[in-house]
C-alpha cells in the first residue's frame, strides 16, 4: 500500500509489536520460510532495542519486550504469542501475519510515524491486551482481534511530516478486521475504514466512529450506547439488537441498513438520513434520502 504524497490519502497501517528475552544466542524462526538475521536478534535480546531490525519469522513467544524499541522492525511472520510488549515501540513495523495472540500491548506505540505505515495485516491478536494502545494509520486488514481488549485504543488518522514541508496521510484500515466480542470501550475510531469488517457483539460504548465509513459492516448485537457516530457513513450494515441508545448519530448517513430489533432509545438522530431501508416507525420523522 503506498501512501499518496501531500493533499493525497493512503490508507494506513499502524500496528505492530515485538518481543525480547533469555534465549539462545542463536535466533530461532517460526517460520521454516522466514529467517530472523541472527546479529539483529542478538541485539534485540541483549539491549531491548532494534530499529528497523530483519525479525521475519522470529521466535518470540512469551518474551519480555516491556519497552523495546521495535520502530520500523521487520516482523513478518514473527510468533509474538502471549509476549510483554507494554510501553513498546512498533511504529511503522511490519507484522504481517504475525502471531500476536494474548500479548499485551499496553500503551504500546503502533502509530505510523514513518513513509511506510504499520502493517498489521493477516496478524493474530485474538485476546491481545492493546489497552491505550497508540494505532494511528495501522493497516489491520483481515487481522483476528477476536476478544481482544482494546479500551481507550487510538485508531485515528497519522499525519506523517516529510521533507519540504510534504506530508502523507494514514487512514487505518481496518477492513474485513474480525473484532467479534472485542472491547472497544472508549475507542477512537474517527475516519477508519471498516467495510466487511465484522464487530459482532462488540464493545464499543462511549466510542468515537466520526466520519468513519462503514460498508458490509456486521455489528449484530453490538453495543454502541453513547458512541459518536456523527457525519458517519453506513452501506448494507447489521445493526440487527445493536444497542444505540443515546448515540450520537446527528448528520449521519445510512442506506440499506439493517435496525430491527436495534435499541434507539434518546440518541441524537438530528440530520439523519435513512436510504433505500425499512425506517422503524420511531424513526418516520426523519428525512429519508431522495
């Protein structure tokens, strides 16, 4: 994915994590077709610090990493699983189809602070702790979150400063992300992109989705009571026993949206417009779309 120089748009990536402990001198892959530099693995264990380090396929479950300098790594393919990585460092690493599940992330820094975003794509963090986690541009499509724990979790955009006073701009990309059953209590999720993504029961209470856009977008059952979905963006989505109750969802857009059995009760639907979909009788004064 390549980031659209100055006024453009690129849909980011932040999101990454990497670990460190008392392991052989030798570094150990888990993966037989990606092999971590063994000098960099080294430095990863002996200091807790290894920007822009090749990782790929590093074995490093259940490590320590609390604080490590992780920015830019290469974590391709690395096993993360049930690893210590609070108060790390990811920004701008590439953890594709890595093996993040039950780490901790706390206050961990994921934001794409790079020309290249955070990748997180394919990764597995099902029932990772990303408490306050810093994911700002993180490209997190088709990653399982499944359970995951993400409250206070800061999905908004990263604004990255080039030379010459450029800039690029990172979107995250949470599309066909599975957050079914995940806590996204108190979330910023501002302008991301979530079409077919799948929010099935989720947490997402007090959440912050302005202007993000939703399209195929399951949030069966999830709780969504005084989230913030102003100028939001919704096509084809499950809303079926989605508790809304008093959501804040002024100016915001749906079209072909599924509501029944969706709890509505005292939110703000000042300037809302209902498009080719069955309105609820509660909700026949409202403008529909023309």
């Amino acid at each position: 994915m390549n980031p659209l120089n100055l006024k453009s748009i690129a849909l980011g990536t932040t999101l990454t994590a990497l670990g460190m402990a008392l392991l052989p001198l030798a570094a150990t892959s888990s993966s037989p077709e990606l092999t971590p530099n063994p000098e960099h693995f080294q430095q990863l264990m002996t200091t807790n610090t290894c920007e822009k380090c090749d990782l790929r396929g590093a074995a490093l479950q259940g490590q320590k990493l609390k604080g490590a300098n992780l920015q830019g790594a290469q974590l391709q393919g690395a096993n993360l699983q049930g690893a210590d990585l609070d108060d790390a460092n990811l920004e701008s690493a590439n953890l594709q189809s890595a093996n993040l599940q039950k780490a901790t992330l706390r206050r961990a820094s994921l934001i794409t602070t790079l020309k290249q975003a955070t990748n997180l794509q394919d990764a597995n963090l099902a029932g990772a702790t990303l408490t306050k986690a810093k994911l700002k541009g993180v490209d997190l499509r088709r990653a399982n979150l499944v359970g995951a724990i993400l409250e206070d979790a800061d999905f908004s955009v990263a604004v990255v400063e080039m030379v010459q006073g450029n800039r690029h701009v990172f979107f995250s990309d949470l599309r066909e992300a599975n957050f079914s059953k995940s806590n996204l209590r108190n979330a910023t999720l501002n302008q991301v992109y979530l079409e077919n993504a799948n929010l099935t029961q989720a947490n997402l209470r007090g959440a912050s989705l302005k202007q993000a856009q939703l399209k195929y977008t399951n949030l069966n059952g999830a709780k969504l009571n005084y989230a913030d979905l102003r100028k939001a963006s919704l096509e084809s989505v499950n809303l079926s026993g989605a508790d809304l109750s008093s959501a804040h969802l002024g100016k915001i857009a749906m079209t072909d949206v599924n509501l029944r059995d969706a709890n509505l009760s005292n939110a703000d639907l000042s300037g809302a417009k209902f498009c080719r979909m069955d309105i609820p009788a509660t909700l026949q004064g409202y403008s529909a779309c023309q």
